[in-house]
C-alpha cells in the first residue's frame, strides 16, 4: 500500500481528499497545526472511510520538528501540500504572517523532499494568481497578473518556488493545481468547509445567513457589467477537486506526465453569477436567504472562470457535480454542524 502524505489534511480541501485517497487503499498521513482546522475532522473521516489516518499536529515553518518527523517516516510515495494560510483579507493586513508562513513551509517541505528522496509533489494553487484575465475562460497559458493580495502573491511565489527548485533535484516531478472557487461539502455532511470567525467567502456566508448565525448577506454590487450586474465565478465542487488529486497523484505514481512540472484549472468551465447561486441555493433548499445589496468590494474582479480541456484531456478529469449540488451539500453540512455546536 502506497503512503501519501497529506499537509493541511484536516482542513476543507485537505479533508476530502483525505477521504478520496483512503477510498482508492493509499495509507494516509496528516501533518496539520490545526491552526484552522478542528480535530474531530480527523474521527469524521474515520466515520466516512472506516479507517483512521496517522495523524501528527505540526507547524510544517519548525523544520528541526518537520525533519525528525521525516526521519521516523521517510517513505512516502508522494506529498500533496495543502497547509497554508488562505483569507484574501486577513492577508492584506497581515502581509508577513502570509509571506513567512506560506513560503517557509513550502520551502521547508520541498526541503525534505529532497533530503528525504521523496520524488512526487503536489501543490494547492488558485485561480488567483490570473487576476482579472484580459479574455475568459481562462486557460493554463493565460499570462499571469499581478497578484491583488499577499495571498494571492504567495501563490505566485510558490509556483515560482516550485519551478526553480526542480532544476536542482532532477527527479522531482510536481502538480500545481489551480483552484476556481472552491464550496460544498462531502455527501455524508461529515466533513465541509469551518470558515474561522466571520466568514469572506460566498457559500459559508450564504449558509450563515440561512441558519440565523447571520442577520443578511451582503450582496456586493449589482452593477458590475453582467448579465444580473452580480461577479461571475466558477464555483467547483469540493468532492471534484479531491478527486482531481487522486488523478494528479496516480499520474505522477505512473509516471504519465509529459512535463517535470504540469499546471492544471479546476473548475466547472461555467461561470455563475452571485445572484444565481442565490437562486440555486435557496430552490434547492427551500428557504429564503435575506439578501441586502451592498457596495462592491476592493479587489473583486468581474468574472473569472476557467478552461478545464487541460485537466480533462490530460489528467481525465471532469467536474461531475452541479451548481444545485455544491448548493445543496452546503447546506446539508451547515444543517450538521450546529446540531453538533
Ligand atoms: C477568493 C480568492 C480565491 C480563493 C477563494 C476561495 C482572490 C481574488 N480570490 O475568491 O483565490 O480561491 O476566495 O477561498 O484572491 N460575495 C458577496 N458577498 C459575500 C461574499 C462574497 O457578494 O458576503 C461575492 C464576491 O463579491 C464575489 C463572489 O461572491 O463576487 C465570490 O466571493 P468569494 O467567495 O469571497 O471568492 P473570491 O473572492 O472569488
């Protein structure tokens, strides 16, 4: 059984993927600080799979810790990286948090890899490094902006990182995958999304607002030049994007990949406006979302969303679940959670 080492692995993204790879029989280990992420994410997953991943609590910037963890588990077929820091906003007055927390831990990571041989890596990027694009939908190619936030510009960086560091280590072969927007939850509502505090983003505000924990959601700008006046984005399933890292890590296991390094979009290919999954999220539910139209926002673009012919083609990858489905399984999950608050 192959082992695969998953960072961030109790966090949103980390967790489901956690579950996709347990279901395909990879033996998994987590690092994770729980700096945002709760531990009983670590028991839902043993609910979901029936089998409870190694787990280790770490902050991957103290590398004296992260390199005796490596020396006591030094076989790993592949890492898949997802720990970092990720509100748009908090980066933005915290610049230096960002910067030392996500390049040191990215660097600390490659690092090891080297130092302990492990050859396949697998990086968490965001469509955010495309800015607003001259032309949509946005391809692999499609020149980078410059970054609208210190998040946003770690990612950059990162990618960067990645690129200069396999000129050094020849048999370093690595997956960048850039992730459109990112929202609902796994099918059993055991695991999901845990915004910290007030949440930034639109789904878990949406869920907030629906259940009471919120008074409304802010809508911000119906004048944007759109069909409804609402940003477009390319909201992507959760439980798709897991599987997109299975595909990308038994590509590198096979040794399919054309390139040392490959870049691939996920996304649905299909934009949605704020007001339309609005519309999704209180048809498929059944209830009202008390909406307000607020100013827009500094530093939102109008539209983005993405070409996936790469992942498809490529990786055989292709989003399976629907803006109603992301809508619905979000629901579901906040449903769940205040029962267990
Ligand atoms: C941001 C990040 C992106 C990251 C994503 C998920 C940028 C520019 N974007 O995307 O990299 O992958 O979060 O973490 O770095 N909205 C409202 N009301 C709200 C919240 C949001 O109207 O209360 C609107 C926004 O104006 C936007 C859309 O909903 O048009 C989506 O916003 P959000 O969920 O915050 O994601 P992005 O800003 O697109």
């Amino acid at each position: 059984m192959k082992k695969i080492l998953v960072t961030g692995g109790l966090g949103y993204i980390g967790s489901h993927t956690v579950v996709a790879l347990q279901q395909k029989g990879y033996e998994v280990y987590i690092l994770d600080d729980l700096s945002n992420a709760q531990y009983f994410i670590l028991e839902n997953i043993q609910k979901i799979t029936g089998i409870l991943p190694y787990f280790t609590k770490l902050d991957l910037c103290n590398m004296p810790e992260l390199q005796y963890f490596f020396s006591q588990n030094n076989d790993f077929e592949a890492v898949i990286h997802f720990a970092a820091k990720k509100s748009v906003g908090e980066s933005v007055q915290k610049p230096i948090l960002y910067y030392q927390n996500n390049l040191n831990s990215l660097c600390n990571i490659l690092l090891c890899l080297e130092q302990f041989k492990i050859k396949n890596f697998i990086f968490s990027s965001s469509c955010t490094v495309y800015g607003q694009p001259d032309e949509l939908p946005v391809t692999e190619n499609t020149p980078l902006k410059p970054a609208f936030s210190p998040y946003g510009n770690t990612k950059q960086i990162g990618e960067e990182i990645i690129f200069d560091f396999q000129k050094n280590y020849a048999d370093f072969n690595a997956v960048i995958l850039r992730y459109f927007n990112p929202v609902g939850a796994h099918d059993s509502a055991l695991i999901g999304e845990l915004p910290n505090g007030v949440p930034n983003n639109l789904m878990p505000f949406i869920t907030q607002t629906a259940i009471g924990k919120r008074e409304k959601l802010c809508v911000f700008g119906d004048n944007y030049p759109t069909a409804d006046g609402t940003c477009i984005r390319d909201y992507i399933h959760v439980v798709d994007l897991a599987d997109a890292h299975l595909l990308s890590t038994e590509r590198l296991f096979e040794g399919k990949n054309n390139e040392k390094i490959e870049i691939f979009n996920l996304g649905t290919g299909k934009g949605s406006s704020v007001w339309e999954v609005i519309k999704s999220f209180e048809k498929v539910n059944n209830i009202k979302v008390n909406v307000e139209i607020a100013p827009r926002r500094d530093g939102d673009v109008t539209a983005v969303f993405a070409d996936c012919t790469k992942a498809n083609e490529i990786l055989g990858w292709k989003a399976k679940k629907t803006l109603d489905d992301m809508t619905q399984s979000a629901w579901k999950w906040e449903k769940k959670l205040r029962i267990r608050n």
